[in-house]
C-alpha cells in the first residue's frame, strides 16, 4: 500500500505558447483532504486531468496508487471518484440505467449504497438525465462518483452555481469519504469557506506555477495581517519589502505578508511607522494577496 | 452538541473544538463520565474533516480530559476544573469574611477558636443547609 495516494514531481504542460502547469510538485498522503484553489485558468482542471490520465506528462511525472494512469488506466480509474462543475452525463438515459451503467465500470460499486443515496438525494429513479435540475445532475454525478467507494475521490470544483443544499451533500461526501479509513480526497474549488472547512492540505495555483502548499493550519498560522500608520499620508500604496499586498490610503495601510513579520517590523522603526493592528489573515485575503503578487 | 466552529477564524479548527468541549465541561454541559461522539459523527455534525476531530481528541486525551476506550468511544475524564472555580470562589469568601473579623480587631487565635467552634457546631447539626453564591 503506497503512502502518498498521488504524486506529481515537475510536472510541466504547454498548450501551443502558454505554460498551463510549471514546474508543479505536490504530494498527497492517504486518508487526508487536500485542497486546491487558484483563478480561473490557474491550471487547476489542467493538473487534474494528469491525475486521471486524459494527459501525459509533457515534463515530470504523475503517480497515482504508485502506478502512471496514462499506461496504466484500470488500475487507477476504476479506484476513482471523479467528478466535475456539469458532469457529462448521457442525457438520453434515464437515471436507473445510468447507474446500472456506472455498476459495470466498478467491481467494488454496492447497489445497495447507491440506491440509497439516490433515495438520499431525491432524485427520480425513472426521470431521464435530460430533465434533472443542474443541481440534481450534480448529485447524480455525486452518487455515481461515491457509489463505488474509491480510494480516491477526485472533485473538480464540484459546488459550482449549486444551491447551499447539494453543497453541503458534496462536503458530507467528502468527510464521509476520509471518515472510511485510508480513502482519500483530492478537490478544487473557489469556495474558500468549504477548503478551510475540511482540508488537511492545500496548494494554490496562479498561472501554473504553485504558490502555495502546505498544511492548511501552517499556512493559516504563517499568513498575518498587519495594518500599520503612518505619521504623514502616504498619496499612493507605500513599497514595503516583505509584504505580499499593500492596501489603503492615507496615513494606515494593511499590509499581507507570509513569515516576513519581523522583517516588516523592523522597516517600520526606520519608516516613521507604528503597527497598530495585527492579526491571522484569512485565506481569502491569501488567496487574493498571491494571486496579485 | 451545540458547538459553534468558525473556519475562517485565525484559530485552528482543532483547538476551537478543544476550547469548546472544555468550555461544555467548566459549566456542567458535559460531566464526567459522560461519552463525546464518535469521531465520524462528530465530523459530519460539524461538517468538518475526521482528522481534525482525532487531532482535537487525541491532544483532548494527553490533557486527561478525556479518556479514549478502544472500541466504545470518548468519556469524559474526572474533572478538576469545576472544583477548582468553586475553590475560587471560596478563598475570596473566606478572604472577606477574614477582613471583617480583622477590622472587629480579633487576635489570630481569637479568630480560629471561632470558626472552630462554628464548625463542630454545623458538625453537630441533624440537617444540612446548602447555600447558593
């Protein structure tokens, strides 16, 4: 049994001139949560599609169970969960057939859970695919993707447009899912609030490269919000070395930094400084201080 | 259980849970001897990740808060902490009541001999009256 359920060294990918991944290396420990964040076009469901095999490593190397998914598919696909934002569910069948369908992928797939979590999520066993709500085809998406209890459940930013009610099915999914031992999670998604519900490990991405990977209390802890005074007005954003973001105006000015504290600190006795508040930045004020670094 | 947990706090969601349960125990919500969920139900309750509720346990346990019973769950361990505010509350009882007498201008064995005899007489009593604070 491999210790880290996925892991990616280098991994690098250009699509024609753009660098989608660079350089990307992470590691995820069996039994954990980790969770990805990043804007849009960071590289998120780039990075993703390694992990199922839909790309090959242009540079570097993805593991998943120890194995290469792209020359070796059934043994990584059939022990993952996946899902995304708008599954790509076959309309025309109708929602018992479809997890008939699902059944003959998964030898570990258990009927009897699947049916009830599809009594669970209320969803007609006899509708087609077609007529579900957005938020029914992501429950269905849900139910095909725990059914079969992986050892990996792969989450594309799953709570996308979803009304607070799926999205609390898909987080209980995800704590189920660790609460069975030595199943892993693995999900991206912009709703910071349900990462730092449940992550043990996050990583963030901006224009491909990682920004950011570590344990999510480390990060947190590392992460400070300090707001300083000035003695006269600063007319525009002041240059402080060490800080990530600088926002405010005129004499007080908040500043993001991550372990440069005393750096900062030791600037502002020669700056005509006092720090007049400091606290843990919040990880949407992370996430948003890298992202415009 | 209800257990208020902010995840975008500055404080870990591990040592907020920790708070709490103490806090549950310091005003009589938990008592000794009573069992905590388990830690799938407690994560799902509070919809948070299993391992922080065995890290907020396990850290819990090396306190002596809680005992940890292979197979039958989470009990609460003893407590000290309620019989240590009443101690509290106790001393500065006793320090007024003591400052009173002093200012009555009673010797120190003037005073003893008092609340021995107080004592021996409530010893004595054939009911006993609980006061509240």
């Amino acid at each position: 049994m491999v210790e880290n359920i996925i892991e990616i060294h280098n991994l690098s990918r250009c699509f024609g001139s753009k660098n989608a991944l660079k350089d990307v290396s992470l590691s995820v420990p069996r039994g954990t949560v980790f969770g990805l964040v990043g804007e849009n076009g960071a590289g998120k469901s780039t990075l993703i599609k390694h992990i199922l095999g839909l790309w090959r490593a242009e540079a570097g190397q993805v593991r998943v169970f120890g194995h290469d998914p792209v020359s070796n598919p059934v043994a990584v696909l059939e022990r993952i969960g996946y899902l995304s934002e708008q599954p790509d569910l076959p309309d025309w069948m109708r929602v018992y057939e479809y997890m008939r369908y699902m059944q003959a992928f998964y030898p570990k797939w258990d009927v009897p859970y699947a049916e009830s979590l599809r009594a669970q999520f209320g969803v007609d066993r006899n509708a087609r695919v077609r007529v579900l709500s957005k938020g029914q085809r992501a429950k269905l998406g849900l139910l095909g993707a725990q059914a079969h209890r992986p050892d990996l459940l792969l989450l594309d930013e799953p709570s996308s447009g979803l009304d607070p009610i799926v999205r609390n099915d898909i987080l209980t999914a995800v704590i189920r899912t660790v609460a069975d031992e030595g199943r892993t999670v693995f999900f991206s998604s912009h709703l910071l609030e349900e990462i730092e519900r449940v992550s043990d490990h996050v990583a963030m991405l901006h224009q491909g490269r990682l920004v950011l990977y570590g344990p999510l209390d480390r990060i947190k802890a590392q992460h400070r919000r300090i707001t300083l005074r000035f003695e006269t007005p600063q007319p525009k954003a002041p240059l402080i070395p060490g800080a990530l973001s600088v926002n405010g105006a005129g004499r007080e000015w908040t500043v993001i930094c991550n372990r440069q504290r005393s750096q900062i600190q030791s600037l502002t006795m020669s700056f005509g400084t006092e720090i007049v508040g400091e606290d843990a930045a919040s990880l949407n004020e992370v996430f948003i201080a890298h992202a415009n670094a | 259980m209800p257990l208020q947990l902010n995840p975008s706090s500055g404080v870990p969601l591990y040592l907020q849970l920790i708070e709490q349960i103490k806090h549950a125990i310091e005003t009589g919500a938990l008592r000794t001897g009573d069992q905590l969920p388990s830690v799938r139900q407690m994560a799902e309750e509070l919809m948070i990740n299993p391992n922080t509720v065995v890290r907020a346990y396990r850290e819990l346990e090396h306190e002596g808060v809680i005992e940890l019973k292979h197979g039958s769950g989470a009990f609460i361990c003893e407590s000290i902490a309620p019989r240590t505010k009443l101690m509290q509350k106790a001393h500065s009882v006793v320090q007024q009541a003591m400052d009173r007498l002093e200012s009555l201008d009673l010797t120190e064995d003037e005073i003893r001999r008092l609340i021995e005899n107080e004592l021996g007489r409530r010893r004595s009593r054939p009911t006993k009256k609980k006061y509240t604070w």
